[in-house]
C-alpha cells in the first residue's frame, strides 16, 4: 500500500495552476454516451484515478476511450451494452451518473447500487424518481436497478433537495427526451453549469443551470464537439488552505474566482489575506483565527468537501471554532485522526468544536475518504516532525500527482 511521508514546518510559497474539476469531468463523461455519431473531444481532464474507473465502465460498454497529456478522446457510437459491471459500481459513486444517459440512448440501463467515499447514506431515490417522472420503468430486486422505457417524454420534475447528481443525471436523460423537461429546485454548484454547456455543445437544448430551475428541450440526437473542462475549486480551496495553514504566499493561476466565494470569506475570517483577479486568487498567509460558525451548504455556500481540510486549518488557529456539517452525516471521520495528530476536537452529533493549538505533531494516520486524505496532507504540513499518512489511493481519487504541485511549492512531501 502506497504512503504520503510528510515533514512539516515548511512554508508554501510559489505559483500553481488548477487542473480541471473532478466533480465536471465524471458527469461529462457519461454525458459522452448520448452522442451518438463521431468523437467528443475532451480538454483540462484531470489524471485521477476516479476519471480511469469511469474510462474503464465506458469501454466495458463498448466506447472507444483515448487518453493522453489531459486531453481525452471519447467514441461511443458502437455501445453493446446497457449494464455496468457490479465490481466498476462499487469502485466509484459517480458510477450512477450513467443511469440517465444510457437510458435515453439505448432505452434500457441496469446497475448495482454505487460505491465510493464511506460519508454517508447518498440514496439514489431522487434519481430513479425523476427518471420514473419521465416516463421509465424502474425495478429494484436483488440488489440490482433496472430502468426501461421504450421512449422519454419531458416533464415537470421537483426534486426535493438541490441534489447534485440527480439534477446531473436527469438533464441527461432529458436531453434526448421527446418534448420539454422542467426541474425545480436544482443544484446550482459550477459544475451544473459546465455540464449545460457541454450537452449544448454537443447540440441539446438546456438552459437555467446555475438557478434553481432548468429548462431542457429535447433533441432527436447529439453530435461530436471539442470542449474544456472548468478548473476544480476544491483543489483549489485545497492549496489556499495548505498555503494558510503553513503560513505560506501563494498564488493559483487559471481558476474561476467566482467559484471559491464562499470559501474566500471564511478564509478572510480566519485572518488571511486574499486577493483575487479575474482568473487567479493569491493568498499570503499570517496569523490564523478562530471562525466562530461554519455551517456546509449546497452552493453557493461553502462546499462539504473543503469541511475535512478547512478543519485542519483551524486545528491550529487561534481560539474557538465551530463547524456544522449539514450535507453528509458521517463526513467527521478524519476527527480521530487529526487528534492522533494533537489537535483538540469534540463532535456533537453533526457539530464538531475546534479548539485551536499552539502546534500539531507528526504521527501516522490514515486517510478515510477523498477530502479527508487531503485535509491529512495540510495537518502534516503544519505539525512538527514526520507525518505518515496511509491509505492514499483515496487522495489520488481527485487529486492529480498532489504531492508534484506541493513540492514545487516547497512542501517536504514523498510518495513510497
């Protein structure tokens, strides 16, 4: 098993670049399987191991998948298949984005109930529920989901949370649907957007993403295009915090600013200088503090998937903190171990209060899940002495070659 050896005490200072979102690339992908004639031509694919599972449930379905120097070749004209493999949905949850457009472009898709990070019940309810809305025919027995219809009509649809995969997977399914789809309460997160502008480039008819209703035409069927994929904003919010969190100066090229509002605010709060322009955010770090409530919310509030590392950065600021963790119930995992680490945390149901310290200390830990790894990687960063963190295949899952970029920076960081 793979390990993260880090030696903390180093301050980040340099200039990166961000790579494309992991959270656009997986819906993109499947995205892919409703064009039916010639290449999709996809550019800013981040190399994660995520993004290789998905490549490899494509081509267990007959596509055509070319991969090289973050730019990816997607054919898909010839699929053979409707179903997913049970072990490829275990490895991924992003696995279930495929529900929509293989139902719309074959009229049939069977899966087993998705894997992934271990952060908490994500049921699958609003997508087959939406999926029933227009117009398939939905069975669940023995553990498998088989969805079926010979045609899909548009409909209204209200999803009863903003969730993000749902709304991703019934635009999908509506692209190609007969007539015009309505869905209300829609996620609004960055990536919505991207997956809008990738289906009309292919030549659907969607609009609204970013509000929280989206309206979508349907097409008889979609063709090839070139696009790119927008910069990740967690890995983003990422490195901020790893520069903060050493006391560090950093400036991150080719993102979106805009995207990280939130997440600049509670920054700004915690006592760091942050300044942005249209296309970049440079961070110079200083004396931490406190923030005194923290609550996840769907965007535009602050992302549940900077909670693990934004924590670790207020392990070691200065007085009292609280975060509140309203999206995912069991996403505290890495609280044991950031204690492991010396830092001084109590969870109270969904609540954890952080009581800043003076300094961690190098120990060996272990990654849970995705967010958690990385916000691992920041606490060793900043303790003194050694810091071994296991079970990295988590980290690699949406972060490419994370200890490359932390090396340029200065990070004392090495993969054995």
């Amino acid at each position: 098993m793979k390990k993260f050896v880090v030696e903390g005490g180093n301050k980040l200072e340099g200039s990166l670049s961000v790579k494309g979102a992991k959270n656009s690339t997986l819906p993109i992908m499947a995205a892919s399987v409703l064009c039916s004639e010639d290449w999709v031509e996809l550019h800013n694919i981040p190399d994660i191991s995520d993004m290789h599972v998905m490549a490899k449930i494509l081509k267990s379905l007959g596509a055509k998948v070319i991969y090289n120097e973050n730019r990816l070749n997607l054919k898909v004209d010839a699929l053979h298949s409707c179903t997913i493999a049970d072990e490829l949905m275990r490895e991924m949850r992003s696995s279930i984005f495929l529900m929509g457009p293989l139902l719309a472009r074959l009229g049939e898709v069977k899966v087993t109930y998705p894997g992934g990070c271990s952060i908490g019940p994500r049921p699958v309810d609003l997508h087959l529920k939406g999926l029933e809305a227009l117009g398939a025919k939905v069975r669940e027995e023995n553990g498998f989901i088989t969805a079926s219809a010979s045609s899909l009509a548009g409909a209204k649809i209200h999803l009863d949370y903003p969730s993000v995969g749902a709304t991703e997977n019934l635009m999908m399914a509506a692209a190609l649907a007969k007539g015009k789809t309505v869905i209300s309460n829609a996620a609004k997160e960055p990536e919505i957007v991207d997956l809008q502008n990738f289906l009309n480039a292919m030549g659907a008819n969607v609009r609204g993403a970013g509000t929280e209703t989206l309206r979508i035409l349907g097409v008889q069927k979609l063709g090839k295009c070139s696009y790119r994929i927008i910069p990740d904003r967690i890995v983003a919010g990422t490195y901020l915090m790893a520069a903060a969190i050493t006391g560090g100066r950093l400036l991150l090229k080719e993102i979106i600013p805009v995207h990280l509002d939130a997440v600049v605010a509670k920054m700004k709060e915690a006592g760091i200088e942050i300044r942005a322009t249209e296309d970049s955010l440079e961070i110079i770090g200083g004396k931490l503090k406190a923030v005194e409530t923290l609550r996840t919310l769907p965007y535009p509030g602050f992302p549940t998937d900077l909670q693990a590392p934004i924590m670790a950065l207020l392990t070691v600021a200065d007085g009292h903190s609280k975060i509140m963790e309203s999206i995912f119930e069991n996403r505290f995992k890495h609280v044991t171990e950031l204690k492991r680490l010396n830092a001084n945390i109590s969870v109270e149901g969904r609540t954890a209060f952080i009581k800043g310290v003076k300094r961690l200390s190098g120990t060996e830990v272990e990654a849970t899940d995705l967010r958690a790894g990385a916000a691992l990687i920041l606490a060793g960063l900043a303790a003194e002495g050694t810091t071994v963190i296991n079970k990295i295949n988590h980290i690699d899952r949406g972060y490419e070659n994370i200890e490359h970029d932390l090396q340029q920076l200065g990070a004392k960081i090495k993969r054995i």
